[in-house]
C-alpha cells in the first residue's frame, strides 16, 4: 500500500515539473544554425544575420551559430561544407552562390536533406538552384540580391555618371556561374547602350598585366558578382588607382576601397533579411513554400575621394540617386 | 462510464476516497474561479484589441492614400521641374526619395513611353513601348489621376502604375510610376507597435495584392477558412481596395492564456498542496480504520492482534481502546471456549456413552465415534429411530415427538451384538436450547447397560441367595415341622398295622392319610415358595397383585418372624389396583425391607406392613419399632455393600438392590428412622393411568 502512495506522489512531482517547463517554455538546447561562407569578405551578411534574428526576438542563449569559413580557398570549402553538415544544424545559411552550389552538390551527393536559406544569391533560378521565385521546391530558398540582372543597370549608370568614358573593361571570373552570366547581362545591356565592353576574366593571373597593358585615358572599368572579386577588391581597386580610371562595383565595401561608384544591395541587409527566413523556417516553415525575395534596398553608392583623385566630373543629373562615402570630406547630398 | 466512476469508487479503500474528494474540493473551485476570469477577461481583452485595431487600421489606410497623393504631387512636382530641363534629375530624385517607385515614364499623347527612367531596368525603352492597358488609357483620358490595375512584374512581384496627364506643347501627355506594394506594406508596417499582428490588401475582387509576410502573398490560399484571428478592415475609396489588419487569436490571446497558465500553475501547486494535505488527512483519519481493519482480520485468522496504540482521545482513540479491550477479551473467551472444547471433546471421545445430534426431523447430523462403532457405521441418513432402534416409526414418548413431554425419553433399548448377544442401551433425549435449525436441535445421550444390568442382575441374585441363607434355618424348621408330623402318623399307622389294630378303620386311616397329606402339600407349599423366591430371572412384566406378593413376601419370612416373636400386622386394602412389572422382583423388595426390620427389632417387636393408593402411586409401608438408624449412616444405607449388621448377617447389598429395582419400577424409596423408636420405609410405585382405569 505505500508504494501506491509513493507512485502517487512521485506522479505529481513529475506533472508538477513538466507543467512549469510547459509554461515557461524553457530551451535548455540551443537551436543549431549552420553558416557556411567563402571568405571573410562575407562576414558582414553574417553580422546582419545575427542582428535580425535577434531583432525577430530571438535569445543569443536560443541559437548556436555553427559558422564554417572557406577563407577564399574552394578546396577548402567542401571540407568545411562536410564538417557542417556533421554537425547536423536545423538549417543553413549560405552566404553566396558559390557556398550555396557547393552544399547543393554536397546534399545531393549525401542525400541529406537540412533546409538551406541563401543570404544573398545573383539569379538562383538560373544557376539552378532553385525551380521557380514563386515556390522555391527543394530545400532552398533566400534571397535573389538581383545582381546579375543589375549587371546591366550598372554600365548604363556608369556610362551616366562618367559621361566621358568611351571602353568599358568588364571584369568577370569565368570559372563562376553568377559571374559569366553577368557578363552576358552586361553585353546585352551594352548593345541597348551601343557602348563597347572588354570582358577581363579575373581567373586569369595576368589579368592585371592585361588591364595595365590597356587601359587607355576615357575608359571606365565595371566589376560584376562573383566571390573572388569579391577576394579581389583591393588589388583591383590599386589597378584602378595606378591607372586613374573611373569603376562600379557592386557593394558598398567596394567603394570603402576604392572603387569610384557601387550599385546593389549591402551585404549585411541581405544577412538580416536572410534572417526572417531562418525564422520562418524555424517555425515549422518549409523552404519549398517560402518565395525567394529581392532586396529590400537597392544602395546606390558614390566615393567622393576617388572622384577627386580621379578628377574627372561626375553627372549631377544622376548623382541624386547616390549615397556618398566619406561626406566630411566631399559634402554629402 | 458515471456507473464505472461510481463502482471504482465504492471500491476504493477510505483513504483513497479522503484523497479523491481533497483533490475535487481544491480543483472545481480554482478552475471555476478561473474560467469566470478568463471567460470575461478574454472578452474585454479582444475588444480592446478591436478597437486599437480599428483605430491603427485607419491611419494606416489613410497612410497608404497618403503615400499615393505624395507620389501624385511628387510626379506633379516632376513635371514642372522638367519643363526647367532637369528632368532627368528629377526623376531619380524622386527613386532616392521614394523607394517604392520602381520605374518613372512619361509617355506621349499616344500613350507610348517617351522617356523612362528605372530603377532596376535600362533607362531605355522599346520601340514603340506601350504602357497602358486598354482600361487604364481610358481613365487616363478622363481622370486627373489614374491608378492601373494591380499587375506582377518579372519576379511576382504586385506593382501597379499610376499615372497623371500633363499638356506639353499643347498635347496631353502623361507621367507615371511603377509602385511596389510590397514596398508600401513594407512602409506602412513599421509604423505600428503591435507586432504579432500583419497587413495586407486585398483588391476590388478580394485577391490579395500585397502582404507584410512575403510568402503568404503567392499561396492559392493564404489562410484556411477556420483561421482563428481577431481582424479589422478599412475600404481605401480611391484605390477600391481594402486594407486587413488580422492579428492570430494565439498572440492576441497570449497575455490573457499566460495569465491563465499561470493560474493553472497555480491551480496545480494548490492541487498538489491540497492533495499532501488530504493524504495526510486521508492517513490520518484512515490509519485507525486500516489497524482497526489488520487488528479484524487477525481476529478472524486467529491471530493474536497487536493492541492498537493511538495517543488520540478522540472517537477514533476510544474505538481503538474499545477493540483493545475487546481484542483482549475475546482472546481470553476464545482460549476458555478451546478450553472447553478440548475438554468436551475429551469427554465425547472418552465417555462410555454414544452421543448423536438430531434435528427435528429426526435427521442425524452428528454422531460421535462411539455411536458410530455400536451402529456399525450405517448410513446417517437414516432417521435416528431407524438407525438407533431399528423403528419405522417415530418413537411415541420421545421429546422430538411429543415436545410437550417433561421426560427425556429415558427408555431402554435391546438390539444384537457383532456376536449375536444381545446388548441393553439406556436412550434419552435432551433438547437443545441454542440449537441452530437445521443443525441438530436435541441430543441423544445412549448408554451401553448391559453390563451394569447383568450386575444388577447378579446382586439381586445374590442377595437372594443372601436372603435365603439367612433364612435357611428357618425354612429347615419350617418344613421339619410337617416332616416330623408326617413320620409321627406314618409310624403310628405303620405300628398299628403291623399289629393289626383293629380300631384302625377307614375313617382313621382317612384322618392319618389327610394329616400327611396336609403337612406334605404345606412342605411343598414352603418349598415351592422357596423355589419361586430364589428362581433367577430377567425383568419379566406381568400383572402384580400387590397384596398376594406382600402375602407371599410374609410366607416367606412368617417362621422368623415367629422365631423372634414378632408381632406382625398388615393393613392391606383388597381395592389396590394391579401394578404392571416383575412381581418376583417385588417380593425381593418386600422380603428385604422385612428381614431389614427382623433384625432391627428386639424379640416380641413390632412389625407392620401397610398398602395404599396415594397421588396415582401404590404406597407400601414397613414398619418397625426398632432400633432405628443413626442419622449419620442414613445417608449411606443405599450405598452398595455398605452393612450395620455384624459379619455374616448381611451383605449390605439388600436397600442397594431395592433401590435399584424400585427404579426399574419408575418408583421411589424413602426411609424414615428415629433411632431407638423405629424405622419407616416407603416405597412408591406409580400407576399407570391405563392400569389404574
């Protein structure tokens, strides 16, 4: 008969600490997010990742980021991709189209199947990434950053802003899917814009030698998406210096260094709006239902001090659209 | 399943019903209480929320008007500004300053695109790009502003164009703009503060054109139609179009279900102090009962309980030093009644008596083992005066019979022993007061009295033969007497004879022959007498004339009687009636009381023997006036071989024996005696009703 009253209270001890769990909803484990990135040029997407999702409510204690850097090395990036996919996370974030096409490769090869949101990819549908912007299919989804579509927007706003340029040197990595079809953009729109274009393949070792070799007064350089331009932003921006000509890149950081003008979204408000994704998935969300997204701003950026160096005079006509790095020196809009 | 509830409960042991009802006690209060609360809270709540709704959800539709009119006055601004030649300028001013535009035209009075300037796209347009719809160009036509219809771009995007005419060189042309809604829910959905709560618009059809939750914008059905949302909504009379704001009924609901599961929190910390609270009520009020209940079945298994200690004075305590004290003595009764037991079975397997229990059909239902030897374990179903007497009826002077009977059916029984000799059973029957029905409501107690009766047999025959060794010489004088008269005229016949004596006539020789043939039949009168006394024979009924046996009694003692001068007198009625019995056995008795007062009186003594009927008895007195009996001997004169006569007078058998055979007679003997004045002895004999009439 005791043993009936010690069941009976042991009973309710148990229901007494299953309800106190249930209502203060405690997480001892964190939720595992795996980041996978290239390179640490792309640190800062997760940056603005971790700040949206704290701003989602998130606790830091909630989440565990399970990040692995490639650092600019593709061999290395299938290493790391293996080790994340070990550790078994929710979900992953990528951090570009290279890391997204590699873990593609990899879960198809190893039949994993882990939700993937993608924090910023030129074009998805057309790498293959995904089926449709509408529904997504697989296991991925993310962010279109539109990049490749604005290849073109970027000549025309080049040619705009530097009226006097008459050659236009298109740097692209070939060895990249985004990239060359970037290029391809950046043609069409220059045969809409009648302006000659030099594609300079930047897989190519020598094509610094190259762009030295030929770069002539009057022309104008326009960088297109790609992960190792990504890595080589400071040696083209010291090209770029050397031989005094006008350039667009892409982000905002490119400018930081030197590049004359950017145009597309910044890499830390694709991470933070990759992060409403990583939420909804974590609610229970497929990745197959949630359409990809485009950015929510396009930046429009504009280096005053490599204007000066530069001395060459810009449209005003369209600089109403630019965001302008270093105001103190050159006077904001 | 109420009927299961009940039927497991009432099965429940006490405790667990103390505990049940604590634990319902504590519960429906608390969660009636709390679903009063939450019932009416959660209606206030949800109005309030209604109402903030509808108040946030009026600015916003007049935010969304707004963003339209400034995008208006911004393209009405444009067109001023262009005709200053800054029109390029202007327009990706006016992408800087609002991000919703996506693209800005100004089309010509034909309505195709003169001038674009895109956000996304080359500024260029096609040959000959068209930018209306049929409808819109119509309304451009006739409106001062014109919205187009909700269109998707490229990417799926929901955008619509709005468009205002300006009149340049004389033609109307008009500037427009591509506004991405999302881009305006976007906007408009970080004024608010709630944010559990979501936007969205809804066109003049009800197909949702843009919502603050990107995904929830292409599924086929946003919602299910059972959705559990508080939702307000506001029509924008410009655009036709309608503005929902829904919140889930779960966040809407979350302070109010917190509160509640806070409560239930409580409830259940209450429930679970309620519930250690009623099992030490439950234990303490049940604790007693289950001692109580281990202290019974101990009883009931005869074991010894432990005596219940509880340091209690309440009704609980007493009960419990009632149990003790009746523990303690039931204890006690149940060690006496196996005492008892013990010694009665002892008794009923030792005694030399069969025992049998009979109901009062005359079933036997137990017997004990001596029974069963004597019947030879015949079938017990028989009823018992089968089985004991070898009847086929009910024995007419039995208790079980006649219940009304005052005697215990005390009756002798004869049957055959294993060897054929025949075996004397006493049988008496003694109702059962306490009796349960059915399981033997009288006794039957039988004794085996053969060998008692062949005794009695054998003392009556000896103090016969006593009687008559005593009497020997008198009985010797007594026929010599005759003996001697007969040789005295047989010789003087034979004399006379021999001398032919001539006066010997016939009529003398007649006179001698009937002299001895007188004294011959008085001798064969006292030897047959004599003959008859000492016969040994078993109890023989027959008709008992009391007077001639007391007659014969005397003839037998008459020459002692003379012997010792005493004077006899007898007052015997001839009105006695007939007794029914042993008369032989009678005369014993009498010759004995006689000679008893023989040798109690002096020479020339007294001696009277009296008869009467008296209360349906026949009264037999002997007295005397002897000597009389101390009154210290008294009590033991019927005592077997107890004597007052010196050696060889007596046996001390003779009042033994009487007493013995006025028993067989149903009668009583009773001696009086004052010592030196005399002795009295009664003998009553009863008669028989039947006899008497």
């Amino acid at each position: 008969m005791k043993t009936k009253w010690y069941f009976f209270i042991l009973i309710i001890i148990i229901v007494s600490v299953l309800l106190n769990n249930f209502i203060n909803h405690r997480e001892d484990t964190p939720t595992k997010i795996g980041v996978i990135m290239m390179g640490n040029s792309r640190v800062e997407k997760l940056t603005g990742l971790k700040k949206g999702i704290r701003e989602l409510g998130y606790k830091e204690d909630a989440i565990e980021y399970v990040v692995k850097n490639a650092l600019d090395n593709e061999k290395t990036l299938n290493e790391k991709i293996d080790e994340l996919i070990k550790e078994k996370p929710a979900l992953i974030v990528t951090m570009g189209g290279i890391e997204t096409l590699a873990l593609k490769e990899k879960m198809e090869e190893q039949k994993v199947k882990i939700p993937v949101v993608f924090a910023g990819v030129a074009a998805p549908k057309e790498i293959g990434i995904i089926k449709d912007y509408r529904s997504p299919g697989g296991f991925f989804t993310g962010i279109n950053n539109y990049h490749t579509s604005l290849s073109g927007k970027r000549l025309e706003l080049l040619h705009q802003l530097v009226p006097s340029a008459k050659r236009f040197f298109v740097l692209y990595d070939k060895e990249n899917k985004v990239s060359v079809l970037s290029l391809e953009n950046t043609i069409d729109a220059a045969k809409s814009l009648a302006l000659p274009v030099i594609p300079v393949n930047i897989s190519d070792p020598k094509f610094t030698e190259f762009l030295s070799g030929n770069i002539q007064q009057d022309d104008a350089l326009l960088m297109v998406p790609g992960f190792r331009m990504e890595s080589l932003t400071e040696k083209i921006a010291k090209i770029i210096k050397e031989n005094k000509i006008p350039a667009m890149g892409v982000y905002g950081n490119e400018v930081e260094e030197g590049i004359l003008a950017s145009y597309g979204s910044s890499f830390e408000e694709q991470g933070y709006q990759a992060a409403r994704y990583v939420s909804r998935i974590l609610q229970g969300n497929s990745p197959a239902d949630l359409p990809v997204e485009l950015p929510d701003t396009i930046h429009f950026f504009i280096n005053t001090k490599v204007k000066d160096e530069l001395g060459i005079e810009l449209n005003s006509e369209i600089t109403n659209l630019a965001e302008f790095i270093k105001p103190d020196r050159e006077g904001a809009k | 399943m109420d009927g299961k509830i009940r039927n497991w409960l009432s099965s429940q042991p006490i405790r667990i019903k103390v505990l049940v009802f604590g634990i319902i006690m504590s519960i429906i209060p608390l969660l009636l209480t709390s679903y009063y609360y939450y019932s009416n809270v959660k209606a206030d709540l949800e109005n309030r929320i209604l109402a903030n709704q509808k108040l946030v959800i009026q600015n916003l539709s007049s935010e969304i008007e707004l963003e339209f009119n400034q995008t208006f006055r911004q393209l009405q601004m444009a067109t001023t500004l262009k005709q200053q030649g800054k029109q390029q300028s202007i327009f990706y001013d006016l992408l800087q300053q609002n991000e919703s535009i996506e693209e800005i035209v100004i089309t010509d009075d034909a309505g195709y695109i003169q001038k674009k300037v895109s956000r996304y796209n080359l500024n260029i347009p096609l040959k000959n790009e068209k930018w209306f719809s049929d409808s819109f160009w119509s309304d451009f036509q006739s409106k001062s502003k014109t919205y187009g219809k909700v269109e998707f771009n490229q990417f799926g995007q929901p955008i619509v164009k709005v468009m205002i005419p300006f009149i340049e060189d004389g033609k109307q042309k008009g500037i427009g703009a591509i506004i991405q809604l999302q881009k305006i829910i976007g906007k408009i959905s970080s004024l608010r503060q709630e944010d559990s709560s979501y936007l969205y618009l809804l066109d003049k059809d009800g197909k949702v054109i843009a919502h603050q939750d990107y995904s929830q914008l292409w599924k086929k059905h946003p919602y299910p139609a059972d959705r559990d949302v508080l939702g307000v909504q506001t029509k924008i009379s410009d655009l036709g179009w309608t503005l929902v704001m829904e919140q889930p009924a779960s966040t809407a609901y979350e302070p109010i279900n917190h509160m509640f599961r806070n409560g239930l929190y409580v409830a259940a910390i209450a429930t679970i102090i309620v519930s250690l609270i009623s099992v030490y009520a439950g234990l303490y009020f049940t604790t007693p009962i289950i001692y109580l209940e281990k202290g019974m079945n101990n009883l009931k298994t005869g074991r010894k309980p432990a005596p219940i200690l509880l340091n209690r004075q309440d009704e609980l305590g007493k009960l419990a030093e009632s149990f003790n004290e009746m523990s303690s003595e039931l204890q006690e009764k149940s060690l006496r009644l196996e005492q008892e037991k013990e010694r009665l079975s002892v008794v009923v397997d030792g005694i030399e008596a069969g025992l049998a229990l009979v109901t009062k059909d005359y079933k036997v239902t137990w017997m004990n083992p001596l029974l069963q030897i004597w019947i030879h374990n015949q079938d017990v179903h028989l009823p018992c005066f089968t089985l004991l007497g070898g009847k086929k009826e009910a024995c007419e002077d039995c208790p079980i019979t006649c219940p009304e009977l005052d005697a215990n059916g005390n009756s002798i029984m004869k049957t055959k022993g294993e060897n054929g000799e025949e075996r004397i059973f006493n049988h008496r029957v003694f109702p059962l007061n306490h009796a349960m029905n059915g399981e033997g409501e009288f006794l039957i107690v039988i004794e085996d009295i053969t060998e008692q009766k062949q005794i009695e047999e054998k003392m009556i025959q000896t103090d016969k033969l006593t009687a008559l060794g005593l009497m020997a010489s008198s009985f010797a004088h007594e026929v010599n007497n005759p003996l001697a008269t007969i040789n005295v005229f047989a010789e003087d016949l034979i004399d006379r004879l021999e001398q032919k004596d001539t006066e010997l006539d016939e009529e003398e020789m007649a006179l001698y022959l009937a002299k001895i043939k007188e004294n011959t039949e008085r001798c064969k009168r006292i030897t047959s007498n004599l003959l008859n006394f000492s016969r040994k024979s078993n109890w023989t009924v027959t008709h008992i004339d009391v007077n001639e046996t007391i007659t014969n009694s005397i003839h037998l003692v008459e020459s002692t009687l003379k012997k010792k001068q005493i004077k006899l007198t007898t007052e015997l009625p001839h009105d006695l009636p007939v007794l029914f019995g042993d008369s032989l056995k009678m005369m014993q008795v009498i010759v004995n009381l006689i000679n008893n007062a023989i040798d109690a009186v002096e020479k020339a003594g007294q001696l009277m023997i009296t008869a009467k009927v008296e209360q349906n008895s026949v009264c037999i007195q002997v007295i005397d006036n002897g000597y009389g009996i101390a009154p210290e001997v008294l009590g033991k004169i019927f005592d077997p071989f107890y004597t007052t006569k010196p050696v060889g007078k007596g046996t001390g058998l003779g009042l033994s024996v009487c007493y013995g055979i006025i028993e067989e007679f149903g009668g009583t003997i009773q001696v009086e005696s004052i010592e030196a004045a005399g002795t009295t002895v009664t003998v009553r004999i009863p008669i028989k009703k039947s006899e008497w009439e």
